[in-house]
C-alpha cells in the first residue's frame, strides 16, 4: 500500500502534489540532518553561526518550468536559454540544462521532450488519462 502526502499550498497552474511516504521521510531526514549540523556548529563554536545566502532565489529548474509554461508551443533548448537570459538575467549552462532536463524526461516529471532538444510542460497525470 502507497500513502501520499499532497500539500495545500500550490501554485495556481498545478491542480495537486504529492509524494509518497518514503519520499517524504527522506526530504525529512535531509531537513533534520542540516538542523543538526547548525546545531553541533553552534555548540561547538559557542556562537550563532553565519548563514550563507544563496546567490539567486530561483533554481535553474523552477526557471525554465516558467519559461515553458509561459509558451504556448514547445521550445528548442536555444530558445530556453535566451529567453533565461532576457527574462530572469540568468546564464545558463547548454549541457547542464539539457542534462537536466533529460533526467527529468526520462523518470516521467516536469518536461516532455517533443524533438530533438525541443521541450514543453508535461501535463499532469490527472489531465493525460482525460
């Protein structure tokens, strides 16, 4: 038996996700282990420590998940970096992106790959099975 954990709060283009109990315990598990590891660096040190802010607050994915869902076609990888670039003033690296976004083809999430380096929004499961 699969149990599934949807959360509430969901941006206004995604109807639901979730993720089973074993994905959850293990986000989890990342979660507390860096807690922890704050933890001990503040005992150890005796002082708060310093937190690093990250350089930009959007991921590479989350950025061209917004370019893609903000075409009405599918887009060649070309197109995604230079609309990165004018959009979000963001360089992206070609073979990383197009490594990325192959893993995420072939387990089946975000993108769907419609030709060569050409890629759109993979629909939800819920719209594909209608």
């Amino acid at each position: 038996m699969t149990y599934y954990i949807t959360f509430g709060i969901l941006p206004p283009h995604e109807k639901g996700v979730s993720m089973d109990i074993k994905e959850w315990a293990k986000l989890q598990e990342s979660l507390l282990k860096s807690q922890l590891t704050i933890i001990r660096e503040f005992l150890r040190r005796g002082e708060e420590p310093t937190f690093k802010p990250r350089k930009s607050g959007r991921s590479q994915m989350s950025i061209i998940y917004d370019i893609l869902h903000g075409s009405s076609t599918p887009l060649h990888v070309s197109e995604i970096i230079a609309r990165a670039k004018d959009e979000f003033h963001v360089d992206l690296d070609r073979e990383s992106v197009v490594s990325a976004m192959t893993k995420k083809v072939k387990s089946g999430r975000m993108f769907k790959r419609v030709g060569p380096n050409t890629f759109t929004i993979l629909e939800p499961a819920s719209e594909r099975n209608h």
